[in-house]
C-alpha cells in the first residue's frame, strides 16, 4: 500500500519531532519509528543540553570548549552558529513545555546550570538528571497538538526509494523520493512516498558488545543512507562513555558525567587516583581522554573496572541533583554517598554519520538528516558533552527553512514506484542464525575496534566483518524479513563503515587511537574519512573511498 505525505520523518527523537512540529505548518507529515514512539536515544539522555543562557558565560568561551574537543576536525562556521542559535532554540523547547531544572529562591528564568567534561562554565541546562525524559514528553505532547503530523509506531524503515534505483540514471543528481517501510503487527511492507525525507533515526551504539544506548541504536539511517548512494563521513569517531556501570545485573546503565561535574573523582580499586597523569583537568578532561585513561588503567591492572567516588557529597545532596541515578544505584546495593561507583566504558555517541551541509541536506536531493544519525562539523574527532541534545534542533530548525524554501519547486509525482517485491522469498526457522551473528559482529566490534586500536586489530575487523555481512545478505534476500533481521543487517553494514573510516585514518586523533600511529599528523590528517558506496558492489563489499582535504565543507 503507497502511503503519500508531505515529509516522511525516520525516528521520534527530538530532532525528529522538533522538525516534524514545524513542517506541520508546511503539510501532512508522517513519523515513522520502530518502537513506540517515546523509544529513542533523546529519552535516555541524563546529562543535558549545553547552552549559552547565563550573563556569566559567553558565545566564543562555548566555541572554544567545541573547538578544543573537537581536536581540529570541527567546522568553525558550524560550531559558531550551533552555539549562536542554541539560546533560541531553548526558548523555543520552554516554550513547548520542557521543564529545564531552576535554581532554588531565583528569577524565574535561572536555571541550575551543569558543567561536564571538557566545558570551562557551567552551561548545561537539565531536567533534573532525566534531561531527555523530560524533552520527549513535551515534545510528544506538542506534536500530538499538531492535526498533520501522524505517528507510525512499529513501523521499521527498511530501504531508502531513490530515482536512481528507479529509472537506471547514473551520474546524474539523485534524489529520494520516499522509503519502504516494514509494518511489524500486521507483517506487511507499506511504500512510503514524500517530498522530503529527514533521517533522525539516532546512532549505532548496538555494534559494539558494551553501550549506553538503548536497543534500537543500531545505526539504521547510515545503514539506509549508504545503501542508497549518500556519502558517510568520519564514522571511525565513536565515543565511549567513560562511566557506565559496572554490575552484572545492569544493563549498560549510563552514570552521567554530570556527576563528575559535580567533583566525583576517579580512582582505581586501591583508591589512588590517576586522571591527573592524563589532563590537567583531571576527572573532567574531555571524554577521549577519560575513556582512553581507563582503558589504559585497566589494561595495567587486570582489573574489570574503575571507581568513581562522590562520597564527599551528603545524601541529600546527591538525591536532590541525581536522583535518578542514586535510586537505580540503590537498587544494585551502591549508596553513592557512601560507596564509590564502580565503572567502565561503554560506546555512546557517534560523532560521524550521514555527511550534511549547514542546512542539514544529504549529498542525495530531498534527503534530510539530523541530530546523532548525521555528520555535521560540530563534534569533529570527539563530541563536546551534552553538545548533541543541542546539534539536533538546531539543524532541524535550518532543515525545516530550506524545506520551506525548497517545497514550491518539488515535483516527483511523475515518477512511479513499484510496491516492495518480496521475491520469493521464504519464512525461516533458523532464528540462531540471527543471533549468533549479531552477538559476533558486537564482540569482534569490541574486540578489534574499540577505544584503542592497531592495523592488526582492524584487518581482522575487516575479514571478519566482510564475511558475516556477505552470509546476512545473502540470508536477507532468501528469506521474509523481520524486525530483528533488518536490524542485524543494518549493525553489519554500520560496522563496515565504521572499520573502513578507521583504517582510513593514518594517526591518532580524538576518538581515534590507533597503535600504530600514536602521534596526532596535523599535516596531513586534518581532513574528514568520507566514504560512499561502490555503484558497482553489492552491500557488502568493500566501498568506494572518496578523499576530501580540510574539514568538512559547506558546498556539497
């Protein structure tokens, strides 16, 4: 069944609905999500959003901060008008009726401001430390306000509809008209056709054995948008949580780094500390540089995990600013006011991802992307803490006008698309073939591409990876689709990426540490890995490398 709107959103985050909210006012819109729709990485953000709005704090102090973790990959002009227009957007989520955290006997407009690693001021505005909680269900609450937006919940996106793969064009400009989409109730494939089609589906955490991210993180729009010809940069850059906790009834539960923001400190199971052999700005040294140090620490020692004390808080204290966090650690015995947490790192961001311009537009026409799924300039080689809650509605703020400004002139009815073609395809009982490759393609990702990496490690990567990929495609094409084999085949295409990307890159540098090049080259590596694949192969083959000098640019 053919299903036509204005604007086809993938994914319920914020930068999903804040997009969605606006181009309402434009036309019908449909939001497609493979869970409910309050299923999304922004829910399970603890820490904050980080924004200039304090009369102590200042625009170029939060340039500065991005720049520096960025380690010489961000984009100057991008950063400066995410800073610029974050305050903005702020007001713009109030008033949509997000509840940011206030002082205690204050204005009415003073908000108890954060500050995580890697910032100079406290600027991190929060909800408690529930800070997505609490901006997904305003802006659940605004969208269902909205009469043109409709909400597809279990409703998986499984392949991008371009003209290419249509009408046989080739060099030509491409442009995606729509997606397939996969009904998992009622078991059948809807044919969804738009004007515009925003990628917001989150990030990729899924591929690797331990993450932060929640289970629909496995990197489903960069999965989509490579096979459908779009350029993907820097995807070697995945940022690992240093503090997520260690207990073997937890499933990979974040402690935010709000909580070293508030004086928690490092320590090894002796109680000694050691961030100070790292930065000088010890337990709040940038992420890379935290997650490295623990790796390293704990490769010396043998042990499993790292301490991280804030014993020197009271209880009240602590329930008041986390109280979030001090419950479920009550729930797995740990009393953060008397025990230090024990920790270990666990992949959490991606700073790479669908390359886009400043208006949020992919290298395919009529192909959006923003928030964790797109690669943008902001985070360069390491994401800034709480810089993404940020990135996401300030590039669907500018995707939204060149939208607008683009809608008048967009004209695809004229080309017809064919319902999904199963192809024969057949019902399978081998769901342990499913499973058993999922869990090997997370433990080889965790293994070999990890927070440090060598030629060694990522050769082997590839071998193996390219396999698995080659026996899940070809399982994919025999047999009827299901939720748990679309995401199985998207982690194995994001892994290849993120493997490819790596081996790119002949330094060390942010997120990227690679053994043999231990030393940052600034002469010849401050330049973006951009990849795309190979017109000629099939998924998954090696794909075709495009090289790009300098950062990131704007004219694409």
């Amino acid at each position: 069944m053919e299903k036509e709107y204005d604007f086809l959103v993938l994914g319920s985050g914020i930068a999903g609905l804040s997009f969605a909210i606006k181009a309402a006012d434009l036309g019908s819109v449909a939001v497609v999500t493979k869970k409910s729709k309050v299923e999304s990485n922004t829910n399970y953000a603890q820490g904050g959003i980080a924004a200039v709005t304090d009369n102590d704090d200042t625009f170029e102090s939060h340039i500065q901060d991005t720049l520096k973790s960025g380690a010489g990959l961000c984009k100057e002009d991008v950063v400066r008008f995410v800073v610029t227009e974050g305050p903005e957007r702020i007001r713009e989520l109030v008033e949509w009726g997000v509840n940011f955290t206030k002082m205690e006997n204050s204005g009415p407009d003073t908000y108890d401001l954060g500050r995580e690693g890697g910032h100079s001021r406290r600027r991190v505005l929060h909800a408690e430390d529930l800070t997505g909680r609490e901006i997904e269900r305003a802006l659940i609450e605004k969208t269902a306000s909205k009469k043109n937006i409709t909400i597809f919940e279990n409703f998986f996106a499984i392949d991008l509809i371009c003209r290419s793969k249509l009408t046989g064009e080739k060099g030509a400009t491409d442009r995606c008209l729509g997606a397939y989409v996969f009904d998992a109730d009622k078991d059948v494939v809807h044919t969804f056709r738009a004007k515009f089609i925003m990628l917001t589906t989150g990030g990729s955490g899924k591929v690797y054995l331990i993450t932060t991210n929640p289970d629909i993180a496995t990197g489903d729009g960069v999965a989509m948008a490579y096979r459908a010809g779009a350029e993907i940069a820097n995807m070697g850059f995945i940022q690992f949580h240093p503090t997520c906790l260690y207990h073997p009834d937890a499933k990979s539960f974040l402690i935010s780094e709000a909580v070293r923001g508030e004086g928690a400190e490092l320590r090894l199971k002796d109680g000694s500390t050691f961030m100070e052999k790292y930065h000088s700005m010890k337990s709040l040294a940038p992420r890379d540089v935290v997650a490295q140090a623990i790796d390293t620490e704990l490769k010396k020692s043998g042990d499993e995990y790292v301490l991280l004390d804030i014993t020197h808080r009271d209880t009240a204290f602590l329930m008041k600013r986390f109280p979030y966090i001090y419950n479920r650690c009550l729930e797995f015995g740990i009393d953060m006011a008397v025990d230090p947490i024990p920790v270990v790192p666990a992949a959490h961001y991606q700073c790479g991802g669908v390359l886009v311009n400043p208006f949020g537009q992919t290298t395919i026409e009529g192909l959006f992307a923003s928030g964790e799924v797109a690669c943008t300039g902001l985070h360069g080689a390491n994401r800034l803490a709480s810089n993404s809650l940020l990135e996401a509605p300030v590039f669907s703020h500018r995707a939204f006008l060149k939208a607008q400004e683009l809608l008048p002139t967009v004209d695809t009815d004229s080309i017809t698309i064919p319902p999904w073609d199963p192809k024969g395809a057949t019902e399978s009982d081998e769901s342990i073939v499913v499973s058993n490759n999922w869990e090997e393609i997370r433990m080889c990702m965790w293994n070999y591409v990890g927070i440090v990496r060598s030629n060694k490690r990522l050769e082997r990567a590839k071998r193996r990876i390219d396999m698995i990929a080659g026996e899940i495609e070809e399982y994919y094409r025999n047999f009827t689709i299901t939720p748990n084999l679309l995401e199985l085949r998207n982690i194995a295409t994001v892994a290849g990426v993120i493997i490819e990307c790596s081996c790119l890159r002949k330094e060390s540098r942010g997120l990227h540490y690679n053994l043999d090049y231990p030393d940052r080259d600034d002469i010849n590596w401050v330049r973006d890995t951009v990849v795309k694949k190979d017109s000629n192969g099939l998924d998954h083959k090696p794909i075709h490398i495009k090289g790009r000098d300098g950062p990131l640019t704007n004219n694409m």
